[in-house]
C-alpha cells in the first residue's frame, strides 16, 4: 500500500503543476499586429464566460477550445486604457493573467493598456522619471496612522533650497490613494509632459479619502488640519494659496469643492472632474451660501470644472456650475465627449496640470 499511496502522490505531483501551467501561461489580454485585442480566460468546467468591458457596449461571449481555455477578439479600439472583468457563470472574475488591476476597494477590474502607434501622454515611455513615494502620517482628526501617495518630480532633491508647488488629488467614491497612479497614470503625465515643457516641476499628493466610519466631511477636516501640514512639513513645498491646487474625480471632485471653497484663502487652482455633490457635506455648505465674490474671484485664479456630455452626473454639473455662476464665481466649463470614467479623467488631468501654476 505504501509503494502504491507513493506513486499516487507523485502523480498528483506531475499532474498539479501541468494544469497550473495552463492556466498561467496564458498571454491576456493580447494586442496583435493589426490592433485587435484576443481576452483569454482558463475555465474548463464553466459553462459560459463572457467578456464585460469599457470597450464594448455590452458583454460578448467567448468560445472554449479543447483545453478549457475561453477566448475572444476584440476589433481596434481607440488606445487608451480599459478596464474589463470576465462574467464565468455569471460570477465577476479579474483576470489571472493581467498584473494590471483597477486599485477598488470593492470588486478589482483588470485593466487593459492599449498603447497603439500613437505617444500617449499618460504612457510610459524614456524620458526622466519621479518618483512615488508611499507615505504615512498621523490623523489628528480621526485619530489614526493612514497613508498617501506623493510624487516628486525628476531631480527632486529634499535638502536643496528648490521649492515647489502642490497639486492634492482626491480620488473617487470607492477608490483608493493609488487610482491616481495606477489607473490615472498622475506620476506618468507629470513625467512626459515636463520632457516637453508643458508643465512646471510640482508635487503631486494623493491621499485616501475614505474616512469611513467617520462622516464623509471628515476627510475636509484631514485635508486642512493633517495632510496639508505634514506635506508643508516634510517637504519643500511653496506655502501661498497661488501655489496649492486640489482636484478629485467624482465624489473626489465634490470634495475638492467642498475643501477649496470653504478654505478660499488656501487654494488657487480648484478643478473638479466630473464633480458628485449630492452631499450632505455640499448642501450644507452651499444650500444658504452667499459668498463675498470679489474675495472669492481674487483668491481663486483658476475655477474650472470638467464633465462630459454622456456623463450621468452631466444635468447635475451643469446645474452646479450655473448656481456658483449665479452667485458671481468666475467659473471655466470644460465639456468633452464621452461617459463618466477614467478616460476622460486622464484627458482632464492632463489639461489641467498645464493650466495651473502658471
């Protein structure tokens, strides 16, 4: 019985790693020479898989060859980058063999980069880079470590007497401090749009703000009595309004409103994309609010606010932009094309960062 339990052990040895093989070796999502992509998933006893993704306008099924792998081509699409997900009997499923993942507190949604012929700005490509440094600092106002990301430009040097500007970026609802990097390739544009002058030299600080299970409008009180400091105290950074940004995407950017408006003093860039402000924070700062607007439009350099027209926050943004208006705000509108996703968040940040600190 010994010798016998010995061989079926190896066995099982030999057959292990076999099937693991085939289900690690697989290339997805694959980019062929004519710009189809091929998504690829190893499920042998599924019986339907399909592919769920921003490229298409709803799921497409996939076929199984005789190696349980499910496949399926995608025509040429726009380059950019995609998140997508697989549907195996109805169950939502990463993919395996994608290191690439959407930073979600919920469900991870792989992501697909479409790089084409084309020089994408949020790519990465040979030119000097920053650096992304994962930071920790001490909330006075919820009591705990927690954590950021900052970017400091090429030829960044903490003891030189070189200071710069700050741009704070907030992340949307669900999200977390590294969707700005990982998804909104922040470091990336920063990067490629020095090379070419675009820009000047800045910090980038994106810090998590979800303070759950403290209240949403928490995070206004972290930003101005904990993140601001410790950023102004660790590094080399120019302390005056016209030199501090604050942007967010979603429910970031209704926060970024909330922050920059109630602080007008601190802040002289405020651009919000594709801002969500129905609030309790926003209604309570804003339902009875009569700004003084010659402090505001004086203080404020850039109000610029950014939507899309296939945005399902579009009504509710324009209806913001047209109240701040009415109460004499000089505000920019910036309307693009498309939905309510990172595509555009990453055509928006790139505008913005040449319009600020100019």
């Amino acid at each position: 019985m010994k010798k016998i339990f010995s061989l079926f052990t190896v066995l099982i040895l030999v057959f292990l790693p076999s099937q693991a093989q085939k289900a690690t070796s697989l290339i997805s999502p694959e980019v062929h020479t004519d710009n189809k992509i091929t998504f690829r998933y190893y499920a042998p006893d599924a019986s339907k898989v399909l592919l769920s993704t921003e490229m298409l306008t709803e799921p497409a099924e996939m076929l199984k060859d005789q190696s349980g792998v499910w496949s399926t081509t995608v025509d040429p699409v726009k380059p950019d980058i995609y998140s997508y997900c697989y549907l195996v009997d109805g169950k939502q499923v990463s993919d395996p063999n994608n290191t690439l993942i959407f930073p979600y507190e919920r469900f991870k949604y792989s992501l697909a980069d479409i790089k084409g012929n084309n020089t994408l700005v949020h790519s990465l490509h040979n030119v000097p880079h920053g650096k992304v440094s994962y930071r920790y600092y001490t909330s006075s106002t919820l009591d705990e470590t927690r954590t950021l990301l900052v970017y400091t430009p090429p030829g960044f040097d903490i003891n030189a007497k070189k200071k710069y500007p700050v741009l704070y970026l907030i992340h949307g609802a669900s999200e977390t401090e590294e969707t700005w990097t990982k998804v909104g390739r922040a470091n990336l544009i920063a990067d490629n749009l020095l090379v070419l002058n675009k820009i000047v030299p800045m910090i980038i600080v994106m810090p998590y703000a979800n303070v759950s299970p403290a209240p949403p409008q928490y995070f206004t009180r972290d930003m101005m009595n904990d993140i601001i400091p410790f950023i102004e105290d660790n590094y080399p950074v120019l302390k005056d309004s016209k030199n501090r940004a604050i942007s967010g995407f979603s429910e970031g950017g209704g926060q970024a409103i909330n922050i920059g408006l109630t602080n007008p003093d601190k802040f002289g860039y405020l651009c919000p994309f594709a801002p969500y402000t129905d609030t309790e924070e926003f209604r309570k700062n804003f339902s009875d609010w009569y700004p003084d607007k010659e402090i505001f439009n004086e203080h404020l350099i850039l109000f610029s606010v950014y939507i899309a027209t296939r945005d399902h926050l579009y009504e509710s943004v324009i209806g913001t932009i047209a109240m701040f208006k009415e109460k004499g705000l000089r505000v920019e509108t910036h309307i693009a094309r498309g939905a309510h996703n990172w595509i555009n968040c990453r055509l928006y940040l790139i505008n913005t960062m040449q319009q600020i600190f100019k």
